[in-house]
C-alpha cells in the first residue's frame, strides 16, 4: 500500500548530478545495463520534465535534493508529429519507473501525470510507448494501443536520419474535455503497406 508522498516537477536541466546518477541507476536496473544517459538535455530535449513522487526535506533549502524517491518519469512536449499531410500536436511520456514496486507507487505517478498533462497540455495528446506489459491498461484514464510503435518513423532533426522500431505498444491519454483521441486514430488509419513514407513522422530521435 502506498504511503503518501509529494508530487514533484523538476526541469531536466535542473537535476543535480546526484538525481541525474537516481535515474541512471533505475533506468539501468529496468532497460538495461545501457540505458544510462550521459547528456540529459541532449537526450530529453528542451522543456523534457521529471516528475517524480517523493519528498523533500522540511523546510526545504533553495537546490534540495529530493529523498525517498517513489516513481518518476520524464515529460516533454514533442515537436508535431505528422500523420500524412496533418500535423498532431502531442506531449511525449517515457521512462516511467517505480522504484518500490508492487506498493501502487507507479499508478499513482500516472494519476498525477494525466491530470498534469491534461490541465497544461489540453490540445495536446499525451504518448508513450512500452514493451508488453499489462500497467498502463491498469492506470486511470490511460489506454493501450498493442503494436502501434509500428507505424512511427523516428527522424533525427539534424541528420534526418530515421529509426524505426517495430516491437512495442503505445500508451496514451484522450484528449480532455472530449477531444477523443485524434492523433491515436490518425495513425491507426494509415494503410499498408507502412513503409517510411507512410509511417507517422516524429521529429526526434526515438527516446
């Protein structure tokens, strides 16, 4: 059972090298020995946020370092993505971990980060994408699209170099206010066959 805790919104650019090595560290322990990330603006991106459940020392000093740190991912908003000759603006989710698993930890960082998404970003749709796993299906407000990461071209903004990845799901929250989910349905109506000229464009590399 969860014990209650603070939500925490920390720009990118301002993690200490102390949280930057608390992510590193977890992203290792759940993806992969390489998935630690020596350049966390360049690999975010500007405006990327952690936002975490934790809590803080009281009172808290200007700079505090957050201690015992719950779940965290990171948010961004994305550059538009193109589905055909639209564009879709939307708020890009990833490395959602929970560090006490199996105590709710993770769903309720979730809760809050729909509700943060939905009261800052309301036109945009927010994505993620994931392995098989049966979470997101469990977390409020969330939906999963088995297999949508297929139809993503990833293109380098600089290079314009592309990356695809066929083997994930998507996770995604309708737009508020009875938006739907316009950029979801956009790219599950593309026809085959999905070559790179048809997939939905993301202009970032994959992350």
């Amino acid at each position: 059972m969860s014990q209650e805790v603070d939500f925490i919104v920390i720009p990118v650019h301002e993690l200490s090298m102390e949280q930057q090595t608390r992510i590193n560290e977890a992203r290792e322990s759940v993806f992969g020995k390489d998935a630690g990330i020596a350049d966390f603006h360049a690999h975010f991106g500007a405006g990327a946020m952690c936002l975490l459940l934790g809590s803080s020392p009281e009172p808290a000093p200007a700079g505090a370092s957050v201690v015992n740190w719950r779940a965290f991912c990171i948010v961004r908003e994305m550059p538009p993505i193109r589905v055909q000759s639209d564009e879709f603006p939307c708020v890009g989710v990833c490395s959602v971990i929970s560090l006490v698993p199996g105590q709710g930890y993770g769903k309720q960082l979730m809760t809050m980060v729909r509700d943060f998404v939905s009261h800052r970003y309301p036109l945009h749709q927010a994505l993620g994408f994931t392995g098989a796993t049966n979470f997101f299906k469990q977390c409020d407000g969330w939906q999963v699209a088995p297999g949508l990461i297929s139809r993503f071209v990833f293109v380098h903004p600089e290079t314009l170099e592309p990356e695809l990845d066929d083997d994930g799901d998507a996770f995604f929250l309708a737009l508020p206010h009875g938006g739907g989910n316009r950029l979801i349905e956009a790219v599950e109506a593309i026809p085959a066959p999905l070559d790179l000229e048809r997939r939905a464009v993301i202009r970032i590399p994959f992350w």
